[in-house]
C-alpha cells in the first residue's frame, strides 16, 4: 500500500469512526430490543456518502477501494453496533458488486445512484434451505416467456427483505450438470413484489434490529433487462462479491471484538473485588491482552485481502483466512469479555450479551470455519477433496 493510498484509509477510518459513535451502546440496546431496523443510523451514512463507498463516482458513488470499506466496517462494528449496524451499511458495499461490473448501463444508472444514497435498500437472494452451502443444488427456478421470466422457488436467511424495494436474486435458467454444476443459474435484480413474494421474518439470536426471512416466490415475474451480465452466468458473477463480503464479515467481527474488549477492560479497572480491580488479577488481564493481539493479527490479514482484491489479484485464501481468524478472534474477544463481566454479563445493560450473541453468527455465516478450512485444504494445500 502507497503512503496515498495508507492516507486515504486512515481518513476513511477516523470519519467513519466519529460517525458511527455518534450512535452509542444505549441505542443498539434500544434496537436490538425492539427489533426497530435503524434507520436514522442508515440515513447518518447516506448524508455522508458513504452507503456509495464502493459505487463509481459516476454513478453517485465515491469510489473507494475494498480496503477503505473494510476499515469502515470495522469501524462501524466496533463503535457498539456489531452486526446490526454493520448489515445495515454493508448491504450497499458488496452486494452490488455484480450490478456495478456486469449489469448494463441502463441498469447501472437507474439503480446504482438509488442505492449510493439510501433512497433504495436491496436484498441479497442466493440461500435456500435444501441447498445451503451446494449452491449448484438450488431449486429456484425461472423459465422463459416472452420479454421476460417468471421466478417460482424458495429462500432462506434473507437479510432486509422486509424493507427492501429490489432483491438481486440467483435462479436456475438450465438444468444442472454434473460435468458444469455451476453453471445454468441467473442473477436477476428483480422488484420485491409482495403479491408475488411471501416473507416469513425467521426469530434468531442475534441482530434483532435486522430482519432475516424466509421467502416463498410465486410467479415472480422479472424483465429481460432485469437480468445481470449473460443468462446462465450468474454464479460467476455472484464470485465479485463473494471476496469483498468475507473481507467485510471479517472486519466486522474484528471490530465487536474491539467492543467488546472496550467494555471489559474498562469494567477490569473500575470492578473491585478484595480491595484490587480484577484487572489486577493475570487470570482477567492475559486473555484480554491475548484477545488484542489476535484481533491486531486478524486485521492484517484482511487489509492483505483488501489490498490484492484493489490490485486485481487473486486473494480467495486471504479472503477465507480474513473471515476465519475474524470470526474466531471476535468471538474468543466477546466471551473473553463475557468471563470478565462475571454475573453482570447476563445483564442487558452491559452490553456484553448483545455482542457476545452477535458475534456468534460469524463462525456459520456467510460460509462456516469447517467449509474455510476445506477451501484452504483443498485449493492452497492441494490435498483431496473430502466431499
């Protein structure tokens, strides 16, 4: 990384930063208990552009590089927000990845500016409950009528479909191959209708502010130029965002366990037991201390990530690794933090549970540790396939 390009990124993170504070622990509190999707968190973002970071300026965008995205994920994540802030934010960072790099111009200057400012929230369609992580296997499909499709099929762990306007949606457009498992599927970014989609909101652990749903798709009818790129390309195309996500997640779960070590070495100095703080004691400070250096190796690897995927080079291991070693320090961070609380960890007012239940997502989502280690066994390592 340039001096120029280290000094755009360190900008990026001290705005981010003071923004994203400016909303504190009280108020994911707030929304997280009633389930409230934070808007006026959203709209703090737009007003700053940054809901654009990755859109092309000519577009309405401010075209950063992935690099500065993810320290402004990071930033966002450790201000308190966690999961909750950082799905609101990020579904305008990658998911329109696909739409920026192979939608027609049409579609880039209709919906790009929409999204850079907020004025649209879109939702991200490729999971479905038969299928999990063998997306070769869904059964969504959309067959062809004239001047257009019609989609029939179902999807599972749906971020934002309760409040989104559009969806960019992968469906079956060709049978399935085994000698080509992966292709014959299509990406549309199609209208949420809701006479034709039913949503069931899924009730979950964690990151209660956002909606995670259930859709069921019934003659969900989608224009030809509604479709992205070539017709039975999508997953391939689905592959652009799929890097910048894991960077993403990574960061993320760096910066709830930045929050989380916040909040426990402050509550190590000021909580006295046997007339010393606890932090006094190695059995509080050492796992703390070891939870820091974890997470300052963890960012490493991501902004490494970052950095080859602005260059254009191939970063799939550091990608997974990023999301690995984010998931697994964030987590260790958060209930490292949890043991430091004590009793008082169970009490919503402390904050710990929140981010201790938030950060628990990122070990199984958006692809678990098992399937990174398989990937790196198998595509780093070159060692046999196991499934």
């Amino acid at each position: 990384m340039s001096e120029t390009d280290q000094s755009n990124v360190e900008v990026v993170r001290e705005a981010t930063r003071a923004l994203a504070r400016k909303f504190d622990n009280n108020y994911w509190l707030d929304k997280d208990n009633k389930h409230e999707y934070p808007w006026d968190f959203v709209k703090a973002f737009a007003a700053g552009g940054w809901l654009g970071a990755m859109i092309p300026e000519e577009y309405g965008g401010i075209g950063l590089g992935l690099e500065e995205a993810a320290v402004m994920m990071g930033e966002i994540s450790a201000s308190g927000a966690g999961m909750s802030g950082g799905s609101a934010v990020h579904f305008y960072v990658f998911p329109p990845a696909p739409i920026v790099r192979y939608g027609s111009e049409e579609m880039k200057r209709e919906y790009l500016p929409k999204l850079a400012s907020g004025e649209m929230l879109m939702a991200f369609g490729v999971t479905e409950p038969t299928a999990g992580v063998d997306t070769s296997r869904i059964k969504t499909k959309a067959t062809k009528i004239n001047g257009g499709w019609v989609i029939n099929g179902q999807k599972v762990f749906i971020t934002n479909a309760k409040n989104a306007q559009r969806i960019l949606l992968l469906a079956r457009t060709s049978p399935r191959r085994d000698d080509k498992p992966l292709h014959g599927m299509t990406l549309f970014f199609a209208d949420m209708d809701p006479e034709r989609i039913t949503i069931r909101e899924i009730d979950k652990l964690g990151r209660a502010a956002i909606d995670t749903n259930e859709l069921f798709i019934d003659n969900l009818e989608a224009a030809d130029h509604e479709v992205v790129g070539e017709v039975d390309k999508g997953f391939y195309y689905l592959l652009d965002g799929l890097n910048p996500e894991r960077i993403c997640v990574a960061m993320e779960g760096i910066g709830l366990g930045r929050a989380a070590l916040d909040l426990a070495t402050n509550y190590a100095n000021e909580r006295v037991v046997f007339d010393r703080p606890i932090g006094k004691n190695q059995a509080v400070a050492h796992p703390l201390a070891d939870s820091w250096i974890r997470l300052e190796a963890a960012e490493g690897m991501a902004m490494k990530a970052a950095a080859l995927f602005d260059a254009k080079q191939p970063c799939g291991a550091e990608a997974a690794a990023a999301k690995y070693l984010g998931a697994e320090a964030g987590f260790e961070a958060c209930d490292r933090a949890f043991s430091t609380f004590g009793g008082y960890a169970y009490a919503k007012e402390y904050h710990i549970e929140r981010l201790w239940r938030e950060v628990r997502l990122l070990r199984n989502a958006p692809f678990s540790q098992e399937m990174v280690r398989n990937y790196i066994s198998q595509q780093v390592l070159g060692l046999p396939r196991s499934y």
